[in-house]
C-alpha cells in the first residue's frame, strides 16, 4: 500500500470513538465527589463540566473553578500565573517524589532552576540524547520480537522502555539492574500513596496529614536509591574537555546565568529525580494509549507504517539530513508528520497530566468573577481537550485534525501546560514519543487480544485501568 492510498482511507468511514468513563451527575454531593476523586477524578467530573466555559462550585468553605475558556485560562497561567500556587494537596502528593525540583518549585527557587535547567533542554541537546532513545527502542523491538507469537502486555513493556531511555539519557547506563527497584519504587507509591484523601485537602500544608508519615517514610528510601544511581554515574567519570554524554553531565555542568550558582547535590538528587519520573512515566502512558488507540483502528495504523516505509532510508542514504541510524536504517523525523498528529491526538484525548490545580495566594478576577485567596482553580486538560465548544467530534480519534496547518489555539490544547510553567521537557518527550511509536508500528502489526474496554483512570497520570493483553504480527 502506498502512503497516498493510505491518507485517502479515513475519508471512506466513520472515526474511532474509544470507550470513556461514565460522567458523574452534576449535583454529586461533595461527599461523593471526594469518593469519586479518590477511585479517579476524571471520574468526578459531570456533563456541565464539558459543556460551559467555566463552572463554580463550592468544596467546603472554599470556591471552586473548572476553567474551560482560552482567555480565562490563559489569565491564570501567563498573565497572573504568580498568583496561582500549587494546591495544599498536589504538594503533598508530589512533593515525596519529587523533592523541591521544577516540578514543585514556586518564586524565586522556580525561576533559578528554570534559567539554570534551559540549556539542557535545547532541542540541539535533545539531538546529542537521540542515540540513546534509539537503542533502547531498538533493545524493546529486539525483545517483542522474539515473543511476537504470544500476547504481549504493551503497557509493561512502554514502561520499561521508556524507562530505560530515562536511563540511558540520564546516566549512561542501562537500567537492567535498577529497573525492576524504580518501578517498585512507582507502583508502590501510586497505589498506596498518590491519591489525595479527603484530610489532605482540608489541613493546611504546615499540619500533616495521616499519609504525609508514610510519605516521609517512602521519601527517605526514595532519596537514598536516586542518591546511590548518581554515585553509580559518578564512578564512571568524565573525560576532561569532552563533550557532555547525558543529561546528568548537562545538569552537573549547568549554572545560573543570572548568578553563576550550580546545584548541590541535594537540589541536583531531586532535579535528577523529577526528569526520571517525570519522563518515564507520562511518555510510557502516552505510547501505551497510541498503541491502543492503532490497535482499535487499523486503517490508522497502516497509514503511520506507510509513512515510516517512507521515511526510513536504508545503506547510503542514512546519513541524509534529519534521519536518526536505527538497527534498520535511518528515520528521518521531519517526515514523520502523519507519527507525530497520531501522538497528538493521542495526547489530546488521554492528557498524561490530566489535571493543573491552583491555589489563589491573593483576590483576583476571572471573566468577572471574583476569586478569594485560597479558592481553588482547576484546569483539566482532559475536560479541555475534549470540551464541546471547542472541538469537532471532541471523543472522537481525529488525527488529521492536527495537520491542516491552523495548529489548536494554545489555550485549548495543554498536553505539556503552558505559559512560564511549560513542560520543560516537551520537546525532549515528543521525539521520543514519535520516534518509538514510529519504529513500534514499522516493526509490528498490533491488535488487541483483549476485547474489553480499557478505561482511563486520573491518578497522577492518566493510566488504564488495567493491562490488557495485545498480539503483535511482524510486518
């Protein structure tokens, strides 16, 4: 099949409409919101939430906002973003993992660690960590391969690979002997300790909740393995005057612009921490629900393997322009625009980060509506990405939305946020996003073994609510 023949398909059918949680009922009792947020707080939202611009609402003694509006939204997180903190809650959820890194960072300890990550960043600095994508993507194809004639859970073997590529960027090294110890250390942390309870809503920060005991308990284990990698990384040493090879020389090297400063091992521990989790999960998470999403639609799928054939530049030609050496040639990434609006909309429909709260530390108002510090404000990329003022078959699987050259206002499309507070690392996750699900789909031919709906669940992280089985055919 040709790549032309492949993009005239979707022309002739219906879309995909992959399944979605039920919605809550609109006068749900705070009580039973708090039950539902705690099960999934995709799962606690109701029908007005995907419908009006903004909805009020009350949570105890404080208002609340679901802001739904490009202009409200981008009032809160570029205009006044200095006025909105992180909830009581989202730190104490975060803040065990990640430390004070970027993630959780607020005023003048923000802003340093932004200025001195930046460079790090670059997309030239993303180009030198592409070998490492690529061989641990090809270590995992090496792997399906071998058992592509029995079914295959897809969302273990994303997370070991993009886990890996965590670590291979960050440290040189393979993950063969750490990996099976840092997704212990994630499962056991969002099963037991990542969902916020009703306590870790209404205390303030200063007063500890129940769970913050365990919280420090598990921080004290966490802190000591991210401190035993980075001495495992410093053993092995840097050749003076050589190139950086990872980011863990990029972040050891990196200073203040404005102040010269470097980061001490405790702030470099929990920067090296956040970049991990940060990366390796909620890239995981999105090449899991591209392969489901290609998996339920298999006109779509082909029309991303016909334009990697057409991408990949075998013998002579691997050095041409834009193309990364692979173990069956080369990519070229510029050519992978169907690969890349697939990952979009991907990211549009299952937003990794599926929520932004915010805390007013001062009054405000919001399209005329006065806000009292501390009222709450939510931004939910998964209300967002599919709210019906906004979107054209807003649950639909619509990849060729993203490439008919006007690009979603940015205010209506949040997968990485936006403003000051922008991911970072997008640049860094959407090449590996597309170049893994580039090679996957060029290798392989993915169905679902199991046909039972898989729901998304908002903890952290949009997941699945299970790992269903796949079946993998070389192509």
């Amino acid at each position: 099949m040709s790549i032309a023949e492949a993009y005239d398909m979707p022309l002739t059918r219906a879309p995909l409409v992959p399944p979605s949680p039920p919605r809550a009922p609109d006068d749900m009792t705070a009580v039973g919101r708090m039950m539902a947020i705690r099960e999934s707080v995709i799962g606690s939202w109701g029908q007005r939430a995907y419908e009006e611009d903004i909805v009020r609402g009350r949570f105890f003694s404080r208002s609340t906002f679901i802001l739904n509006a490009p202009d409200a939204i981008r009032h809160v997180l570029v205009d006044n973003y200095e006025n909105y903190t992180r909830t009581p809650a989202g730190f104490r959820v975060l803040r065990p993992m990640l430390g004070e890194g970027l993630l959780i960072a607020e005023g003048r300890a923000w802003k340093h660690q932004r200025r001195t990550l930046a460079p790090a960043f670059t997309p030239r600095a993303v180009s030198t960590l592409v070998p490492h994508m690529v061989a641990a993507t090809d270590d995992t194809i090496a792997k399906l391969r071998a058992a592509s004639n029995a079914p295959v859970d897809l969302r273990e073997a994303m997370q070991r690979m993009t886990l890996e590529i965590a670590g291979r960027t960050m440290f040189s090294f393979g993950m063969d002997r750490h990996g099976a110890a840092l997704r212990d250390f994630v499962m056991e942390y969002g099963e037991k300790l990542a969902r916020p309870h009703f306590l870790d809503m209404l205390l303030p920060l200063s007063w500890p909740s129940p769970q913050d005991f365990a919280r420090a308990r598990f921080r004290k284990r966490w802190t000591a393995f991210i401190g035993m990698l980075m001495a495992e990384r410093r053993a092995t040493g840097k050749t003076d005057g050589a190139p950086p090879r990872d980011l863990f020389d990029l972040m050891g090297a990196a200073r203040d612009p404005e102040t010269g400063e470097a980061f001490n091992d405790e702030q470099l521990g929990d920067e090296v921490a956040t970049m991990i989790l940060a990366g390796h999960e909620t890239t995981a998470t999105a090449l899991f629900w591209a392969l489901y999403l290609l998996a339920l639609d298999p006109v779509t799928q082909e029309q991303v393997a016909a334009e990697v054939q057409a991408a990949t530049v075998n013998g002579a030609g691997a050095t041409a322009s834009g193309a990364v050496a692979t173990a069956n040639g080369a990519v070229d990434i510029e050519r992978l625009k169907f690969t890349r609006a697939v990952v979009d909309e991907t990211m549009r429909l299952y937003p990794p980060a599926f929520l932004i709260a915010r805390a007013a530390a001062g009054p405000d108002t919001i399209a005329g509506m006065p806000v009292k510090k501390k009222d709450v404000v939510l931004i939910a990329p998964w209300l967002l990405h599919r709210h019906e003022k906004l979107w054209r078959d807003p649950n639909a699987f619509v990849p060729s939305r993203f490439m008919t050259g006007t690009p979603p206002d940015r205010f209506a499309y949040l997968p990485f946020g936006v403003g000051a507070r922008v991911c970072i690392g997008a640049h860094f996750a959407l090449v590996e996003a597309v170049l893994a699900l580039a090679k996957l789909i060029g290798a392989f031919r993915v169905s679902m073994v199991d046909k039972a709906p898989v729901m998304p669940v908002g903890v952290v992280t949009t997941q699945p609510d299970r790992s269903p089985l796949f079946a993998i055919a070389p192509r």
